[in-house]
C-alpha cells in the first residue's frame, strides 16, 4: 500500500471515529480556560525602614513585595508631603521598589510619599491603591488632617485635574511665589485630604497648574482661595474652596494665516432649514458665502401670501458682514414670503446673486413648543438667585427668581440642564473673582435632574433653592 494511501485510510478512520463520538453524547474535550483572572493586587512583605519610623535619618526606602511589581507613571501618580524641592528616584526591580530620597529633609518633620496607583502587579496590573509610606524625622508620627472640596464657582461641579495646596508659615503672595508645603489630589467628588499634618495656622488654594511650576502665575489658570488662615488642631476641620478663572483661556491665531479665497458665484444660506418653519423665538437668519461690501435693506422684504410688506421688520448685519438677521415678533401659524432683490447685496468682487430669490416660509405653531411652570421653595431674594437653563456649555435662558412661581408658554423643546446662580451684584451674569482683591467668585448650583421639555406638553418643575 502506497504512503497516499495509508493517509487516506488513517483520515477514514479518524473522522468514522469522530462521528461516533459524537453520536454517543461523550463529554467534549476543550483546551482549558486558564482559571479565574487574578485580581489581588500585590501585598507589601516588608519595609525598610518599617512604615512608621520615627528618628529617620537614612536616604534609602526599600519595599518588597509578593509578587513582580510594576511602578507606573510616577510623577503622575507619586505625591511627596511636604513637597520636596527635588523628587526622589524611584525605581523597582522585580519585587522590589526602591526609593532614594534626594532632598535635605526637614527636622521634627512627618513625612508620607503616596503612590497613588502607581504599584501594580507585573502580569495583570492591579494597583496597590493609595498605598503610602509615613516616616518621620522626629519623635512623633503627626497624624492630623485637613480635608475639604473643591467646586467650580461658575458650574457647582468638580473638577478632578485641579490639585489642592497647602502652604505653612505663608504670606498672600506665598502661592504665586513659591511650591506648596504639601499637595492633595483632588477625586471626582472635589474632595481632597491633606494628612500627617502638625499642630499650626496654613493656607489653602487649588490651582489647575497649566505650566508645572505649582505656582498661581496665570489668569487663565483655574484657582481658588480660602478667605482666611486654617488652624488645625486637635479637631478635625474642613473647608470648601471655590474655584474661577480670573480670565477666559483664548487660544492665539496664529501670526500668518491664508485667507481662503473668496468664491466666485455670491450665495447664501437660511436658518429656515428644510422645514421652512421659521422659530417664533429668534430672528430669521441668513449666511452668506462671501463678506458683503453692499448691503441695502429696501430690496429685502418680507411679506404675506398677498405681497403686502409686513410693517416693524428690522434687518441688520454682524461685524463679519456675512451674518445678516431679520428681526420680527413672529404671530403663530402664519404664512410669509422673504424677497430677496438680485442686487440687494453683493461681495467684495460685485458679485450679484444670480436671481432675485423669494423663500416661502411659515411660522411655527404654538403645540411645536411646550409649555414651563418653575416652582420654587425656599426662595430667599436677598441672593438675587438666577435659574439658568442650559443646552451643553451654552447658557439658552436666564431667568431672575422674583417669586414662587415663574412660566413660560412658548419653550423650545429638548433637554436642559438646570443651574441656579447666586447673583451677588444683581448683574444677571456670572462674575468670577480676583485674587489680588481677594474677591470671590460668584457661586452656582448644578441640579442633578435635568429638564426634558416635551412639544405640545405641560412641563413642571419643583426647585428646592
């Protein structure tokens, strides 16, 4: 018998074989799963010197583990209190971590080095959380704590990638002049906690550190202060800061830009969309492609399905000269047609439209918008409150609260999220603070529960203020 043939037969037998198997019910035979994943972070072995050492005058930290470890991000995850002026090296090697500390340290001082999440285990990289190693250069292990939150004055949310500062023995010009004493990361909660800290009067801020120098050395940075000196004794204390940008962050054109060129036919765009419905709530917009070098509003009208010219219209232009607005108090339901003149405008190049161009359009109904009914309890006029409704970033509405109740019969619909702005000059806006004044930034709440406005439905809401 041929080789080709002793293959064939083996494959005859071989799959007769496997077609009976499976017919008699037998058991499957898999490759295996490998078992549950490890999810047990590592486990510290020993220190040296042991956690809590008093009297500490080495220059060496060596900590070993259970198992392979990793070190992750460490001037991300590392934190030193108090602040060094230089970091230590960190280093590891399989079950070891090794810390070399670099700077003087100070007398009779309570050191903690926090490595966040920085430790993990080698093969599935679970962290051994917030672990942190307390030695003390004295005789004692200080073991108080000042904890708190941070809030974002103009929202009332948190913001994690702000840091909490600590200074001692501190000026008002401490903060932009030199690094904190000690830094406290912040959670998703706003809340931070400074701990091992002595018996003594410190300052507090938060600062979103743009530059890395831990220093207040910018308007634009996200910063906050406390009105006054913390003590911290023997009694636990807390406090909230709230935080502003003294100016907006505007990114910088850059010095050479190229103008795109400017297209040769003059068009434009409506706000009317496809739906030719024309919001009761806003102006009539039109976009043109190119800036308009004339711009003449007697050969723009807008009339009734008979050609009458509708009387009180007011059109004007932006500063672009592209953005041209019609202004009306739009009726309910009504029919309208918006004549545009072929040499109404044109652009830079004389550029005429190519017609003149009439939009048939109607306005809305009142069912396309829901109906508001706000009311509010607790209400104290003396904190001018202001219930903003907002549609992402963007402030739609804002409203004084001047009594229990306040509606509103015609109400774009969609979901809003709702802030109440505590308005301490009665200007109607947000005013945020100044550190060299030391003026505060107003303060604003974000309500949990946003607000959905349904078309056509009565909505209402009950605010706690």
């Amino acid at each position: 018998m041929t080789i080709k043939n002793l293959l064939y037969t083996a494959a005859v037998f071989l799959s007769i074989y496997i077609l009976s198997m499976a017919g008699t019910g037998c058991a499957q035979i898999g490759a295996p799963t490998g078992g549950p994943r490890d999810s047990i972070p590592p486990v510290l072995v020993s220190a040296t010197p042991k956690l809590l050492t008093t009297n500490f005058k080495g220059k060496q930290i060596t900590l070993i583990f259970n198992e392979y470890i990793n070190v992750l991000e460490v001037q991300k995850n590392v934190l030193v209190s108090p602040f060094p002026k230089t970091f230590p090296l960190i280093d590891f090697k399989l079950k070891t971590v090794t810390i070399k500390l670099k700077d003087t340290l100070l007398d009779n001082t309570t050191y903690a080095i926090n490595f966040g999440n920085a430790i993990a285990d080698n093969n599935e990289g679970n962290p051994f959380k917030e672990f942190t190693y307390v030695f003390s250069t004295g005789k004692t292990i200080d073991s108080l704590k000042l904890s708190g939150a941070v809030i974002m004055a103009e929202t009332g949310k948190a913001d994690s990638t702000l840091q909490a500062l600590l200074y001692r023995n501190a000026n008002d010009s401490s903060v932009q002049q030199r690094k904190p004493d000690y830094i406290a990361k912040i959670n998703p909660a706003g809340k931070f906690t400074f701990t091992n800290l002595s018996e003594g009067v410190y300052r507090v801020y938060a600062l979103k550190d743009g530059d890395g120098g831990k220093t207040y050395n910018s308007k634009i940075e996200s910063f906050a202060f406390a009105n006054a000196d913390i003590v911290v004794a023997a009694l636990p204390d807390s406090v909230i800061l709230y935080a502003y940008e003294e100016e907006k962050d505007i990114k910088k054109l850059p010095v050479a830009t190229i103008r795109p060129a400017a297209d040769k036919k003059l068009k434009y765009t409506s706000s009317l969309a496809t739906s030719m419905q024309q919001d009761l709530l806003t102006n009539l917009e039109l976009h043109f492609n190119n800036k308009l070098k004339v711009f003449d509003t007697t050969k723009i009208i807008v009339t009734d399905t008979n050609f009458n010219k509708i009387e009180g219209i007011s059109i004007s232009i932006d500063s672009t000269r592209k953005n041209v607005s019609i202004k009306n108090k739009w009726p309910v339901d009504t029919y309208y047609r918006l004549i545009i003149s072929k040499d109404a405008v044109s652009d830079s190049a004389n550029n005429l439209l190519a017609k003149t161009d009439t939009l048939r359009f109607k306005s809305k109904k009142e069912g396309d918008y829901g109906s508001l009914l706000l009311r509010f309890s607790k209400i104290d006029l003396t904190k001018h409150m202001v219930i903003q409704f907002l549609n992402g970033a963007e402030i739609v509405k804002s409203i004084p609260v001047t009594g229990p109740t306040w509606s509103d019969k015609l109400f774009t619909p969609g979901e809003y999220e709702l802030r109440i702005l505590y308005d301490a000059n009665n200007n109607g806006i947000w005013d945020t603070g100044n550190y060299t004044k030391k003026l505060q930034p107003e303060k604003a709440v974000t309500l949990d529960k946003k607000l959905t406005i349904k078309a056509n439905w009565e909505n209402e809401r009950d605010i706690e203020l």
